[in-house]
C-alpha cells in the first residue's frame, strides 16, 4: 500500500515496557505496546511542535523526548516513572532546527542538529551540546554544503567515544570522533568520496568494524551500496565495497544484524526489498528479496531504541507496520518473499580496427 516518511521511534526500556513515540499533526504521542505487537494506551506529551523531534533513553530507563516548539525553543521533557519534567532549554529562539538527535551516555545528555546559516549558499552548521556539571558546554562541529537535499547524520555510541557520520557535501561522507575522556572532537576523516551525488545514510558498528549503506546515483540511476570498514591505529581502512539493489529507485536504506546475518533493507515502488549476508558484509547473497506483506499494508520507517543487551540483534532502523499491530519487516525468516534477480551489466566488447 503506502509507505509513510514520518518519524516514528520504538524503544524498548523494560523487559515489559516498549513504547513508541511519533508526531502527530503538532502533537508529540506517547504510546505503549502490551505484549508483540498491540498498543493499548496513547497519551499526549508535547504540544505545539514545529517539525523535528528525537527520543532518548537511559539505563535507568527513563526517557528524554527533545523536540523544537512553534516559537523556536528547544523543549526537553524526561518522563522518569510517573514523574514528568518539561524543561526550555534555550533562552532565546532558534532558526528551524534540522536532524535533532539526542543521546543519554554515562548520564550526560547530548544534543546534535543543524542549522542553515546561509540562503543563498544552501550551508548548514553542525551543532553539538552535552550538558555535565550541572552546566551545558557546545560545540560547533562542522559546516557543511548542501547542493540538492540535506542528508541525514548517523550517531554512533562506542565504549568511550561517540562517532558522528555526516555529508560534508553531497558526494563525501566524513566521520567525527567525540572523546568522553577528553570531551574534544577528532579531526574529519573521510570515508567516501566519488564524482556521484549520494542520499541516505544508515550506519552499525560491531567490533572495531563499520558497516554503511547509503544510495548513490550512477548513470542516472540509484543504487544501494554496502562499505565496511575497519579501525585499527586511529585509521579506517575500507575493508569492501558492493553494490546491494539494481539500479532503478530504491530508497531509505536500512543496515541491520539479525541472527548472525547482516540485512541490508530498502523502500522500491512501495514495497520493501533486502537482501543478506551471511559472513558480516563480506559476500552478499545474489538474489534481492521482496517481502510481499509490504505490498498490502501501510508501514513506516522505525528509528529503534533500546536498553536491553541483546547479542544478536543490532540495528538502528527498520521498516515496520502500524496499525493496528507493530511488526518490523524485511529480514529474518523467508516465509513470506518473492526472488528477485540481480541484474548484471553486459559487457560491451568493441572490435579493434
């Protein structure tokens, strides 16, 4: 049926306790999940809002939801048991935020967005805020250029570090480092960088290896891409490189770990697709995979939370249904797919004169 771009975040902080959070109109609504699938209460939390919005949780489970009101402020609301704080966390408005993100590590509360600072140059500045010792410090890590359309950053929490991948324009993708030692960003170190444009951004890390997937344009068609990279000495070394989807229009690629299998997923004329591998990244299965529920149901793209140490599983997206049952689709078993060849390229063979 119909795939929806709204922001819709499920976290589960509890055994028991998974809650879903999503925009609704100008409302921010809390709603909680009983049992898989069922949700069987809704609550209003935030009134008002403009557009962005982000949940956070900690490991005490409580829950941070950040989002930009109608007037510009910054808006904070923790939900701690059945204690609700709204905190304003700006004394003055900001211009529209973009890619509002928040992160609760090693109970210090971490902001990231950005914000256009030029019109008529489409430059946007990346801004990061963590608040320790009872007083909030900033950061500004990066301007960056946008020609086309604003892509999305990735957060990435580590032992002692957060890493940030981001655009620094529309054909390189860069990462930052952020020590929680020493409360400094790394110099950028680039990841990718070709003459094609690219759009979306989905990230893992599992070890001391990076798993990416992104789209890029190619002879005027989008393909999804897989890198992995490993880090070793302060460098990152680009371990492999492959073409997931065929060429055509695939979009809001997800990377996922599911059952000692790596998924790569995506949205193609409504339906969702994926494909998997079985040896981390390395050699992808050559067949593309289309789960033929999609094709009947409306569904969402998930931003995923949660609190609970599961050792296989590690994903910070997926496709899912709505209403009136959450499911995420689009890896694990094959009940329910259809196969769908990977087109190859044929080769051109030009006779010599």
């Amino acid at each position: 049926m119909t795939f929806f771009t709204d922001r819709w975040t499920i976290a589960e902080i509890g055994s028991n306790n998974t809650i879903l959070v999503r925009k609704s109109k100008n409302n921010i609504l809390l709603e909680r999940v009983v049992g898989d699938t069922s949700i069987n209460s809704r609550e209003i939390i935030a009134r008002d809002v403009l557009e962005e919005y982000d949940l956070g949780i900690d490991i005490m489970n409580n829950i941070y939801i950040l989002y930009q009101s109608k007037e510009g402020h910054l808006v904070l609301n923790v939900l701690k048991e059945k204690k609700k704080e709204e905190i304003q966390l700006t004394s003055e408005p900001l211009s529209e935020v973009f890619e509002l993100n928040i992160i609760v590590k090693d109970k210090i509360i971490h902001i990231f967005y950005l914000i256009r600072i030029s019109d008529e140059e489409m430059r946007y500045r990346i801004y990061h805020y963590y608040y320790n010792e009872n007083k909030w410090n900033n950061h500004i890590i990066e301007e960056i250029s946008v020609n086309k359309v604003l892509n999305p950053i990735r957060l990435i929490q580590t032992e002692k570090s957060i890493l940030l991948l981001y655009y620094s324009n529309d054909k390189k993708i860069e990462l930052k480092e952020f020590s929680m030692d020493k409360l400094v960003w790394s110099n950028n170190i680039t990841l990718v960088d070709t003459e094609n444009d690219k759009l979306f951004l989905d990230v893992l890390k599992m070890n001391n290896i990076i798993h990416m997937t992104y789209g890029e344009f190619i002879s005027g068609s989008l393909v999804i891409k897989y890198n992995q990279f490993s880090y070793n000495d302060g460098e990152y070394e680009k371990n492999r490189e492959q073409h997931i989807s065929n060429e055509g229009s695939p979009s809001y690629p997800n990377i996922i770990f599911y059952e000692n299998k790596l998924w790569i997923t995506w949205v193609e004329l409504n339906k969702i697709m994926s494909r998997s591998s079985e040896d981390k990244g390395m050699n992808w299965e050559p067949i593309v995979y289309m789960w033929k529920g999609s094709k009947d149901i409306d569904f969402v793209r998930y931003k995923y939370l949660t609190t609970i140490s599961k050792d296989n599983v590690l994903l910070q997206h997926s496709f899912g249904s709505i209403y009136p049952e959450v499911t995420f689709m689009g890896f694990g078993p094959l009940d329910n797919v259809v196969e769908v060849p990977i087109k190859k390229k044929k080769s051109i063979s030009i006779p010599r004169i």
